[in-house]
C-alpha cells in the first residue's frame, strides 16, 4: 500500500510539473542585432586585405619556427586566408557593406600574432583611389599553435555478432589555437576605425584502441586550422557587422478556452485574429487571463516592430496583474529599444 501511494505521488508530480511546461509555447522572429562597434555611415565599400604574410627578412624564421613548433611550413598562411573568408562570410550576410578582396604582394606583415607598424597614409590613399573604396580591413596579425593530449578510456567494442566488450583505448583531445588582429583604416576620416586583436580555439576529439589510433580519428592538422580560422574570422565579422539573428518569444497557452483558441490561430499563422482575441481577454476579471492576454499582446506588438506598445502592454501586464514574467520581459524590449538607436547610427540610411 505504502508502495502504490509513492507511486500516486509521483504521477501527481510528474503531471503537475509537464502541466505548468505547457502553459507556453514557443515563436520565432528575426532581430537585428547591432554591431560591436559602429562604423561611420561614410563607410561603404570596402577592400579587405590579408597582411599577415611575413616579409623576406620574417620569412626565414618563420620556416624555423614551424620545424621547431611541428606547425609545417607555410600552414599558417592557409589558416589566415581562412580567418579572412570567416570575416567576409559573416559580413556578406548583411546588406551594410561592399566588400572587395585585394590580393596585394607588396603589403607584408611580419607573419606572427603582434601587429606589424600601420600603413602609412600614401599607402591607403593610393589603394583606395584606384579601387573606389571608402577603407580597407586588413587582417595585420596571425598565430597558431596546437596541441594533443591522449586519455585512457574503455571502449564499447563489438567482438562478435550481438556480443560487446567493454576494451582499453584512448581519447585523443586536440586544441587548435588562434591569434587574430584585424585593423579597419577609415580613409574618408584618415583614422584606424578599429583595432582589435584576440584569441580563440577549437576542440577536435577522436578515440581508438590505441594513441595512433585516436590520433587518427582526429581531422588532420591543416583541416583544423582551416576550421578554427573560419570560426575565428566570424568573430571579427559578428564585431564590426549589424547581422539578422532568430530568437525565440515564449507565449501563454494556457488560462482559458480564449487563450486556447488563439494559441491554434498561432500555430497556423493568424497572429492578428490571436491578438483581437488577447486585446479582449487583457479586459477579464480574472487577473491571472488579463496578464497572460497583456503578455501576449507584447509578444504580438514586438512581431510588429512596435516597440513601444510592446513596453506598454508588458508593464501592464506586470503592474497591473502581477504577471512575473512580464518585468523581464520589459527589460528585454527596452535593451532591443536601445540596440534600435545605436542601428540608426550603424545602418545606411534609406533611399
């Protein structure tokens, strides 16, 4: 007896808690997020240059420190072309920018992480004039290293049909590490818009029945350096670049057979048959239904770029009917009204 009682109190449980999970539901939407730092609308098009290989006096120890570090010589070349198609892959999604690639000898770096001497005023004059372009993003300084490391494991291994054993092997673990340092030279205000330089990484894992066997399963060297400069050049790209991301925006189910009703009208797309039934539900005199209803309304009003009705329906919802999730909620319109202003300055202004 006392058994089948656990047993109800569990069940009792288990329905509780899926019951309050399904009280909301979840929608997407497309937000634009500004960038880290603001370019001037002056900006336009843009070239964008690897400056990271090393000059004649750089080269030759460079080539020393590859056999030293068992980086390979001229791997790190590969890995800053990568780093530059990250950044423009990032940048290209957004209508802000043209972008231009240069391919342009004569601009060497010193072919390590630290930045090299800027270029000179001349320099950008002269590049920027015979290409049309308003600056130039150059990527001035690249390093990477990696390193594996092998841990004991046991192996879930079949040795014959339907019969498994649990074997000694390894893990390997590598880290594929990056140093980046970008430069953005403004040549309508002959200033360096940005300079930015930083590291990040990449794991790769594999495992085996012995080291040379995880350390195969591992994607080969050049690979993960091609895959960690992507992600690093993104980095740089998400920084300078306002970018369209999808977010989700919960909304209430659940409170009456009104709500119920517009929540279908949801999943089918009539959001403005939903909302005629919410305006009316924010009126019930039942508070808990009024503010799941205001609540909505937000959700709605934000769908349509309406910021301040959002703010609105979402302190009512809070002040008035004690709807907790609504102060969030207000929080998080009035960080989206802020991001708006600092778009203004980001984005071209329209035609």
């Amino acid at each position: 007896m006392r058994t089948q009682n656990i047993y109800k109190l569990l069940l009792i449980a288990i329905t509780v808690f899926l019951g309050s999970g399904c009280k909301m539901h979840s929608s997407y939407l497309q937000v634009l997020k500004p960038a880290e730092i603001t370019l001037g609308d002056n900006i336009v098009n843009v070239g964008v240059i690897n400056r990271t290989y090393p000059t004649k006096q750089n080269t030759a120890w460079n080539i020393v420190e590859g056999i030293l570090t068992g980086e390979g010589i001229a791997t790190d070349r590969r890995g800053s072309e990568a780093t530059v198609d990250g950044m423009m892959e990032v940048m290209r999604q957004s209508p802000r920018f043209k972008l231009i690639r240069l391919d342009i000898d004569k601009l060497k770096g010193n072919g390590t992480g630290q930045f090299p001497e800027p270029l000179g005023k001349d320099v950008i004059a002269d590049i920027c004039q015979r290409n049309n372009l308003d600056a130039l993003i150059t990527l001035e300084a690249f390093d990477s290293d990696s390193y594996v490391k092998y841990t004991p494991i046991t192996i879930r291994t079949k040795v014959a049909k339907d019969t498994y054993k649990d074997l000694p092997g390894f893990r390997a673990d590598s880290r594929m590490n990056i140093t980046a340092g970008w430069r953005i030279y403004n040549y309508k205000n002959q200033t360096i818009a940005d300079e930015y330089r930083y590291s990040d990484y990449l794991g790769f894992s594999g495992q085996g029945a012995n080291q040379a066997a995880a350390l195969a399963a591992l994607p080969s060297k050049i690979d993960a350096l091609i895959k960690t400069g992507i992600h690093v050049g993104n980095r740089y790209g998400r920084r300078v670049t306002p970018l369209w991301v999808s977010e989700s925006r919960e909304y209430y189910v659940k409170g009456n057979e009104a709500l119920q009703k517009a929540a279908r009208m949801v999943k089918v797309g009539q959001w403005d048959q939903a909302a005629d039934i919410w305006k009316r539900e924010a009126l019930n005199t039942d508070h808990k239904v009024a503010g799941r209803a205001c609540y909505n309304m937000a959700v709605f009003s934000e769908r349509l770029g309406n910021f301040d009705m959002a703010l609105e329906w979402g302190r009512k919802a809070y002040t008035e009917f004690g709807n907790k999730k609504a102060k969030a909620y207000t929080a998080m319109i009035r960080a989206r009204m802020t991001d708006r202003e600092v778009l203004k300055q980001q984005m071209l202004p329209e035609d």
